[in-house]
C-alpha cells in the first residue's frame, strides 16, 4: 500500500491523461509536479489571498515567466517541507533560504507537516484536459479519477484536483474499497463528508503523514473567458490575518499557465483554523 510516488490520471472515454504527480521525500516532505500542459510552461507568482472574496483577481504585473523542464525529474514542482517551509523549486527557478534563513524567491512560511491543518494541501485547476499529456505508460503507482465514477457537473468547465494532508494515526480509518483502492471519508469544511483516494509515503520515510485526494468539476460562468487548455497549481497558505475590515487573508505561491489576467477560483476555499477577530493564526507565523 506504500509506494511514495504517484501520478494522477483522469480517465475519460477509454484514454488516460496525466494531471501531477505527488510524491513523498525521505524527511516526509511531499512534492506535487506541475500539470502536463503541452506548451511545458508555467507562470509563477506570490499574492495575498482574501478569504472574504469568492474569487480572486490573478494580477500580471509581477509574473515571473519560467520554462519547465521536460524531463519528469526536473519538472517544475511545489514543495512543502517538515517545517512549514512551501516552495516552488526547478530549472532557472530562485528558490531556498539564504545564509539567515530568509526565504528567497516563490517561498512562503505555511504550517508544518507535523501539525497539518483542515482542508486541503494543495489544489490544481485543469482546463482542456484532453490537450494535456496522455498516458501510454506509467512507472509510478497510478492513481486513477475515472470520469464515468465522478458526478461531473453537465456543464464542467474545469477538473479541479484537492489533495488533504493527513496525520499518520488517521490511518487507521483507511479502508478498502470494492476496487481494492485506499479510501478514508473525512469531513469537509463545508460540513460534508468526502470520500478520499489514499495515497503513503514508502515505510522508510521518516514521516507516515499522507494524502487523501478528490476530484471534482466547475462549471464556466456565462462571464468566464478562461484559456483552454491552462492549469493553476496552488499549495498552502501562510501568514494567515485578518486585515483592517476584518477580513482573513493569507499569502500563497501559484503556478499557471497561459500567462493572462483572470478571475481565478480560489485552489484552497478553506479557513484552515479559527482565528481571533482581530488575531493573527499561529501556524501562520
């Protein structure tokens, strides 16, 4: 049941097609690859997320163009490390701490592994899924999203896929399912309940913490004018606080592409802790 790495399919009509890969370090960090979009692309940026807006304005003016690599193990990826430390890392990026320990390029402070907070790690919005990557084979541990099992909305737009930290003692609400895939149900924010694909770290990595992931679609707004095919990867927030309205809001890292000025869903739509009216959240410190 312990691989380490994965990749993430989506099924449809017969043909698979890639959407990430997630995978586990040897310290228990976990990485997530960026989407197989055919112009191997993405575009990168830091902003404030605003907890109290249903959508978010994804701004140009400060992107940072940067070309991927094609070859898997140097694909553009997100990390998010044991102590809370969240990355984009891979060729030509400006990524890591210097020599005090100050955060450089696409990093943020987010909450660390051994504390993991409600909702979900990270987030990846897909459009125009049939033009990205196809799987003819796959090496890794295949975690498969079969589009006549998903309760797609008629007039999807967009696959979004969630992935939910776990803590290791949670496995032991791991179950079988009728497949014989890993499935835990956990309770969304929202107040419902999810049925979760399990993925695990190898059994030597030093932490067992895992994944539940979830796929689910969007439907396009008669106002939307969104690119296809294009993708926004997203990880945690840090530096949770509420702003002078009394707002929550956060700083994050994305990843899209194509690069353009969109009205963009929020990747994580969840209040990860409870925080003061006029505090500021302790894990995003």
């Amino acid at each position: 049941m312990s691989h380490g790495k994965y990749t993430v399919l989506y099924e449809k009509a017969g043909v698979r097609y890639k959407l990430c890969k997630v995978w586990f370090g040897g310290d228990g960090s976990y990485y997530v690859s960026s989407p197989y979009h055919p112009a191997r692309k993405a575009v990168l940026l830091k902003m404030t997320v605003n907890y109290a807006r249903s959508e978010m304005l994804v701004p140009t003016e400060d992107l940072i163009d940067v070309a991927s690599a094609e070859d898997d193990e140097l694909r553009l990826k997100l990390a998010h490390h044991p102590d809370g430390f969240v990355q984009f890392s891979g060729s030509g990026i400006l990524s890591g701490k210097d020599e005090h320990g100050v955060i450089r390029g696409m990093g943020i402070r987010s909450w660390p592994l051994d504390a993991p907070m409600r909702g979900p790690a990270f987030g990846v919005t897909v459009r125009g899924i049939e033009q990205f990557a196809q799987a003819e084979r796959v090496r890794d541990a295949a975690v498969v999203f079969n589009d006549v099992d998903l309760t797609l909305l008629p007039d999807a737009d967009a696959l979004v896929l969630e992935g939910h930290y776990l803590p290791a003692l949670w496995r032991r609400f791991v179950r079988m399912d009728k497949n014989g895939e890993a499935v835990i149900s956990v309770l969304h924010p929202g107040g419902g309940v999810l049925t979760l694909k399990a993925i695990f770290p190898s059994e030597g990595c030093e932490r067992q913490g895992f994944f539940g992931l979830e796929l689910y679609s969007l439907a396009r707004e008669p106002d939307d004018d969104y690119a296809s095919p294009s993708f926004l990867l997203g990880g945690p927030t840090g530096n949770v606080r509420r702003n002078l309205q009394g707002e929550l809001i956060a700083e994050g890292i994305y990843a899209m592409f194509p690069r353009s000025t969109v009205q963009a869903r929020r990747v994580l739509d969840y209040v990860m802790n409870e925080i003061p009216p006029n505090g500021v959240a302790k894990s995003g410190s």
